[in-house]
C-alpha cells in the first residue's frame, strides 16, 4: 500500500478541520460530600441529569411550583438540557438547584474521564458556584 504525501496531508487537514469531540459526560456522578447521585443520560439532543440517590432522601420543599413540593427529589430531574457549549468538554444549559428552588444558567465541564465539574451560574455566566463531582464505578 503507498500512502503519498498529498493524501497524507488531506487526511491531516481533515483531522485538523472536525470539531473536537468532548469526553462523555454520560454516567453516574457523586458530589465530593457523598450526599448524592445523579444520573447523567441523553434527553432528545441534549444531556439531562436525574437526581438518582441522597444520603438523606427528602421532597423537593422550595420547588417554587406549590404542587411539586410534596413529590421526592429521588427521581427529579436537575440538569437540563444540556448542549456543547462550544468549548471542548464543556456543555450549557440549566440545573435546577433544590436547596433554593431556582432554576440556574449551568455548565458541566470535563476534567478528564471521571472528573465532571458542575455550575450554576448567575449574571450571564458572570459569577458561577460550582463543585466537581467523581464518576461511580
């Protein structure tokens, strides 16, 4: 088989041109307190994350719907459609933040395979809380 340079090279540039895929965010993720899990899964074109365990199961007290405050956080979605951002690893969209009931602009980012860092933030992007969780094996 020979491989010219001009075909080499077309086949670089090609490489060169794609746009860089992020690492999978889809899993099983704990926070660093070990007080929950969430489910990270494809929801139509986007990621979602369903609330999957706490160490202390509760219901959804200030969700800001009166009617959802009753129903239990286990199974709640609070990462919602999330899409790539456009930098590598990193995806936006909204989390959904049970200790406030608010609704947050969040990102997810990629720190490696089984590093995911999760923000909300405020202010059009401007100041942003965060934590990073560990994928569960």
């Amino acid at each position: 088989m020979k491989i010219t340079v001009a075909g080499l090279a077309a086949g670089l540039t090609l490489m060169l041109t794609l746009p860089a895929q992020a690492a999978d965010a889809r899993g099983e993720w704990a926070r660093p307190s070990g007080s929950s899990r969430i489910k990270i899964a494809s929801c139509g074109g986007a990621l979602c994350g369903t609330l999957v365990w706490l160490k202390s199961p509760r219901k959804d007290v200030k969700n800001p719907d009166p009617a959802k405050r009753s129903r239990s956080l286990v199974g709640s979605r609070t990462v919602l459609g999330m899409k790539p951002s456009g930098k590598a690893g990193q995806w936006k969209g909204k989390v959904y933040n049970a200790e406030d009931g608010k609704t947050y602009t969040g990102y997810m980012t990629m720190d490696g395979d089984n590093k995911l860092k999760l923000e909300g933030c405020v202010l059009g992007g401007l100041v942003c809380k965060g934590e990073t969780w560990s994928r569960v094996r």
